[in-house]
C-alpha cells in the first residue's frame, strides 16, 4: 500500500454538534458513524452521503465513547454522568441504564455476541455489564489499576485496559490471569491490529507504541504528533501498514507500521482532533474534532 492508497482528501464535513465532538466511530460494516460530545449527545450519521440521520439525548453530561453492536441493532455509550447507556437504535430509546462506576466513564465496548458492555472509567477500574439480565449490578469488576482506566479492546476471551498508571492490562476472562504491560507513560488510548497480534497505545508523552501482545514486548515507538492533555484516538489502517495518529495541534499523521517512518501528515482541524476511525474496508477514515466537526477523508 503506497501513500497514494491513503484517505487524506476531504470528502465531506458533518456539522450538528453543539460543541467539541469527543469520539466518531465506524460501524462494523463501515456504512454509518455514531459520533458523541460535548452536548450530551449522540449522532448517528451516514458519512459517505454527509446525511444526519438521528439524534439520541439522554446522557446527562458530555458523552465520552459509543459503541454500536455488529448487527447495528443496539449502541452503547458513556460519560460525565457516571452511567452506561444501551440504546435500541431504530427507537432511540434507552434500554437500560448502568449505575456503578464511582466516577466519569471514558470508554465502552460490546463483546462480539453483543450481549456483554464493558466500560472504563475514573474510579479505576473495569466494569463488564449484562445487557440480557434486568440487573444493573456489573457481572464482574477489574479494579487492579492504581489510576483512571481510559480505554477499552475486547477479544473473544480477554478484556484489555489502558490507565493512566501507565500499564495495558489484560484479563483472561476463562482462566481469570491477568498480565500487566507497563510503559512507564499514562495511556490514553488502546486499539487493537486487525489480525489481533498487537495493541497499539496512544501515551501522553505524545508518543504511540506497539505491543506484542503474546510478549508484552514494545515493537515500535511512533512520534511527531503532540498529545499531551487530552484524550485521543490512535488506530491501525485496516491493511495493518500504517499507523494512523490525531494531534492536538490539528494534524494527523501517518507513520509506516515497521520503520515508525511519518509517512503523511496534514492539518484536518482548527483545533484539537480528539479521535481517528479507520473504515474495516475501504480506504476511508473520519476524524472529530473539539472544533465541533467530523471530516470524512477518503483517496
């Protein structure tokens, strides 16, 4: 894949958020985005057309980090309100509300049979919740983090955090081992490669790192992008050949997957770009931005 192959002219501006955008996210056939912010609101658009296609309110203070099933039917979403909201997507109504964490929720993810939302929040830990069971009691809760837990990956038998303490955990949820990696930086983000064989974690030393994540082991170090006080997204390109990181100066990059090269980097905001999500398919991705729009990018 040469440079050429990657998303870096703008194909559409999403405007309708009433302040900062937090997080935008591809849906898993990479047809639609939910996007989430400042206003306490989620958005459900379709990207390659520029079309807003609903609107859901309920969260009581900025929504953090949504998450839609595979089937599309049901999202997730979490924030400033301490709670994790499952949605049914046609209706816009919430379905249940989660109660539990002590403080604010930064991040949500769906197991792949979607019957399973684990959060990551404030009060150190993780919380797994049941959303076929009418308890709002969590069904397990990982509190071995010594700081706030950022962000969440999810595999058919891991649950894999990232904390500002500066480790990636990951739990074995059959044989109940967990394996700390610690790299000595607050982690603010952690997405996986599309083969599963590395976590890519984004570090308030304005630094991304690869990891091994049968070793542990630290593969690459990513630079050139400052991220020193917010939280934001990094990812792999759904090839694996390239890591995609934001910028609070605006920017994006590219960097090559093996020699850490920058390989593009272009301005994509006025101001802080605050999350990257990169189509499962084509060559595409959507950025969003504290400025209050998220860009569609495509060849």
């Amino acid at each position: 894949m040469s440079v050429e192959d990657l998303p870096l002219k703008e194909a559409n501006v999403l405007k309708g958020h009433e302040g900062g955008v937090l997080a935008a996210r591809f849906n898993s056939d990479g047809n639609y985005i939910l996007s989430c912010g400042k206003d306490r609101t989620i958005r459900l658009w379709n990207p390659h057309r520029g079309i807003h296609i609903k609107t859901y309110k309920s969260h009581g203070r900025e929504v953090r980090d949504v998450h839609v099933t595979s089937d599309n039917s049901k999202l997730c979403s979490c924030g400033g309100d301490r709670q994790v909201f499952y949605w049914d997507v046609a209706t816009g109504r919430v379905i249940r509300k989660f109660r539990g964490h002590d403080g604010e929720v930064n991040g949500v993810k769906f197991n792949e049979y979607s019957s399973v939302v684990v959060s990551a929040g404030y009060d150190q830990s993780l919380r797994a919740w049941d959303c076929r069971s009418h308890s709002t009691e969590p069904i397990q809760v990982i509190d071995t983090f010594a700081d706030s837990v950022m962000s969440v990956c999810l595999t058919k038998t891991e649950i894999i955090g990232g904390s500002v303490d500066g480790t990636v955990r990951t739990f074995d949820i059959r044989i109940g081992r967990e394996i700390s990696d610690n790299l000595g930086q607050p982690v603010n983000c952690i997405s996986m490669s599309n083969d599963g064989n590395c976590i890519l974690a984004g570090c308030l030393d304005s630094t991304v790192r690869l990891l091994d994540r049968t070793t542990g082991e630290l593969l690459q170090e990513y630079k050139g992008h400052t991220n020193k006080s917010y939280k934001l997204d990094c990812c792999l390109t759904n090839t694996d050949a390239h890591v995609t990181g934001v910028s609070e100066d605006g920017f994006v990059y590219f960097w090559d997957l093996v020699d850490a090269s920058v390989v593009s980097k272009f301005r994509a905001h006025a101001s802080v770009v605050t999350s990257v999500s990169y189509h499962p398919k084509e060559t595409c991705m959507i950025t969003s931005s504290v400025d209050g729009t998220i860009r569609v990018w495509k060849t």
